[in-house]
C-alpha cells in the first residue's frame, strides 16, 4: 500500500491499551480499514439500543437509581464512541472535498458544493 500525503491517517474506533487513539495510514480499502468499518458499525448499532432502552426506562416508574446509574455509565461509553467516529468520519469527509476542490476547480461553486446560488431571469433589451 502506497500512501499518499493528501490522505490523513484514520482515527480507529478503539484505543491502545494506555487509553490513547489509535491511527491508521491506509487508502481505505485494507483489512484493518474494513474491521474499523465493522467496528463502527456495532458501536453505532449499539448506541441506538441503549438510547431505546433509556427512553423504555424513564417510562418505568419501578426502575431504580442503580439501574439508571448502571445504564448512563453504558450511554457514556456509546457517546464517547460516536464522538469518535464522528471526529474519523468527518476528517476524512474534510480531505475528500479538499481534493476534490483542487481536482474540479470549477466546481467549487456549484449548488452541489453546499454554497447557496440564484438564478436570476435574463433581461434583454429591446
């Protein structure tokens, strides 16, 4: 794998043993890349579930403190994993219109490139 300059190293979905981030130089199409795509995709599922299930438990009147504790300790964790893949994706988001900008010069303001344009009737004179 050849990597180039203009890709930004990927922040992983999981730490390193110490706690710190870990990153990955790859072009996306790797082993590694497709085990941090699965991995994302569990956490996020993971997410929803727990946020379904806070939202079945503010319901119950029976349901106790350290069962409230106990699951708001398992939304942390969640958040802090989307927090990360928010932050990976949108790095990565961040490179590709950076290179496609200087790839399509003119396309920069274009509709498609998130910048509002009007079109304003031709007049002609007579």
């Amino acid at each position: 794998m050849t990597h180039h300059a203009l890709t930004p190293a990927r922040l992983l979905p999981w730490s390193s043993p110490e706690g710190r981030p870990c990153y990955l130089l790859t072009d996306g199409s790797g082993r590694l890349s497709r085990a941090a795509d699965t991995t994302e995709s569990v956490q996020l599922d993971m997410a929803g579930d727990l946020l379904a299930h806070l939202s079945d438990m503010l319901d119950d009147e029976h349901v106790t403190a350290a069962q409230l504790r106990y699951l708001l300790a398992r939304v942390s964790e969640a958040l802090t994993d989307v927090c990360r893949i928010a932050e990976s994706r949108g790095a990565r988001l961040l490179v590709y219109a950076d290179v496609k900008a200087r790839s399509c010069p003119g396309e920069g303001s274009s509709p498609d490139a998130g910048e509002a344009s009007a079109v304003l009737p031709s007049r002609t004179e007579g």
